[in-house]
C-alpha cells in the first residue's frame, strides 16, 4: 500500500509540473519577439465553443471532480484527468467549428494544426501516464487501453488538420493567381503597348458562345486526353471586385508558349473565337501567364471593352 500510494503522489507531482503554462518572455527578450507578436495579432485566433455541450460537460465534471478529490472520495489523479478533459473538448470544439469552415485563413489553418499537435502531445503523455500508473497498481489495463485510444484518435484528428491546411493554401494560391490574372486583363486598356509583348489579342468575330466554349472542351479533351484548365468560370468575385464583367468569358490557366496553349491559340483563331494570349506577367508580378477567352472584359455597367 505504501509504494502504490508513494508512486501515484510522484506521479501527481511529475503530471502538475508538465501542466505548468511556460513563462511568457520578457519584452525584449528575444530578437524579433515584438515584431512576430505582431505578425501573429494580425491574425484572428481561433477561439474554442465555451457553449459546446463537450465543453459544458467537461466543466461540470471537473468541478465534482475537485468536491470528490477535497472529500477524499476521488484520488488526485482522477483531477488530473479531469482537467485534461476540459483542455481536450476546448481544444476538440476549435477543431469541430473550424475544420469545415469556408472562411478560414491560411495561417489559421496552420493554428489548427498547432491544436491538434497539442492534443496528440497531451494524450501521448497521458498514455504515459496511465502506463506508469498501471505498474504500479493504480489503474486497470482496460483503462490504461483506453487513453492508447485516444491517442489514435488525436492523431486521425491531426491528418485531417494538415489535409485542410494544405487544402487552404492551396485556396489561397489559386485565389492570389486568379488576382494576378484579372489585374492584367485590368491593364489592357491603359496599356495598348503590351500587345505583342505582354500579350497577343485576337478580335475574332467579337463573340464566345456557349455552344463554341462546349465543343472547346470537347477538343480539348480529344486533344490532350484531360479537361481545359480552366482557373475562372465566368463572373467571379476577383473580377467583380475589379469592376469587370467576366460573364461569357473564360481564362485558361496554360501558358501561350507550352504545346496546350499553342494549341489553343490556333483553334480559337480557326473558329474565329476572340482570346488575349498574356504570354508574361507584368512587372512586380510573379505569374498571370494565361490564356482569356472571349472579348475583353468590359467594365461593368458599360458596353464594349
């Protein structure tokens, strides 16, 4: 009884200690401490549910856990445990309201991450723990089993952080190119001596039908045995944003030199379909190399280009 009731208070002591916050740094304590703590306000942090059931239920345990453990009813531990559980349904409600959110920034994507890795950290201690208590008599194996468990489900819960973190950035890129691209479709008008150096415009018959755009595609895949790329369908937020009108019109993301895009500059030519050919990008631009199309984009509310 002694060595069981001794090795359950050195393993309370080592498990409060591990829970103990680290010490914030001192202001300037560090070099670039003040300019990452800036870095990282610009962000919106992701905040947990305190109104999750999971969260409530947590709480509510861990103050009769705490009666229990004052009583003596409870050993030290089962507090341990409680409050553990309060950290894993906060942290579990930041990752349930956010990991399916369609407003998420890359770098909160990546403060998701950082929770789930915190989870797993915490439940792999835990697994420990539990190991060590085991031993010495303190817990049951089936409990011991259980938290190996959890560990399997916090590292399930990590893979799907990182998938939509990735999932995110890749967003985020695809929403950057798709910037660059309409920025400039934007400058074609002020900016008549690109042609023949930024871009090739092609007039056409002035028009790009919804019946010419499916046989496009058709070709296309006839062509290069997968769909036409393209990076803007129509009216999209970017170009109304930007005050143009894209309906009607599409932007193919290939580059005019690469074999799809000579390819394509040939066929709207042969069906007299209208394009402008952006072969580089413009200055303190680093890509919109693309293929638009159908007339320009005109501005909206106003007719022609």
């Amino acid at each position: 009884m002694y060595w069981k009731t001794a090795a359950m208070a050195a393993l309370w002591i080592s498990m409060v200690a591990a829970q103990v916050p680290e010490k914030a740094p001192e202001n300037g304590a560090a070099t670039g401490v003040a300019a990452s703590s800036e870095a990282a306000a610009a962000v919106p942090q992701l905040q947990p549910d305190e109104n999750d059931a999971m969260v409530v239920r947590a709480r509510q345990n861990l103050e009769q856990a705490k009666r229990l453990v004052s009583m003596g009813a409870l050993p030290l531990i089962r507090l341990q445990k409680a409050q553990e559980d309060v950290q894993d349904s906060l942290d579990m409600s930041l990752l349930k309201q956010s990991l399916y959110a369609s407003n998420l920034l890359p770098e909160q994507a990546d403060q998701l991450i950082q929770v789930a890795q915190r989870m797993v950290l915490r439940r792999q201690r835990a697994v420990f723990q539990m190991q060590e208590l085991m031993q010495a008599g303190v817990v049951s194996a089936a409990e011991a089993q259980a938290t190996s468990g959890d560990v399997e489900r916090a590292q399930r819960d990590l893979e799907w952080a990182q998938q939509r973190a990735t999932l995110i950035a890749q967003i985020a890129e695809s929403v950057k190119i798709e910037k660059m691209m309409a920025s400039l479709e934007s400058q074609v008008e002020s900016h008549p001596e690109w042609n023949g150096k930024i871009y090739t415009r092609f007039d056409g018959d002035g028009v790009f039908t919804a019946t010419e755009r499916r046989q496009l595609e058709t070709d296309y895949i006839a062509k290069f045995f997968r769909p036409l790329p393209i990076s803007a369908d129509g009216e999209t937020a970017t170009h109304r944003s930007m005050g143009f009108d894209h309906r009607g019109r599409v932007d193919v993301a290939v580059r005019p030199e690469q074999q799809e895009g000579t390819w394509l500059m040939k066929y709207l030519e042969q069906h007299r379909i209208p394009y402008f050919a952006f072969r580089a990008a413009v200055p303190h631009m680093a890509t919109g190399a693309h293929i638009h199309v159908g007339p320009g984009s005109s501005k909206l509310g106003q007719a022609g280009f």
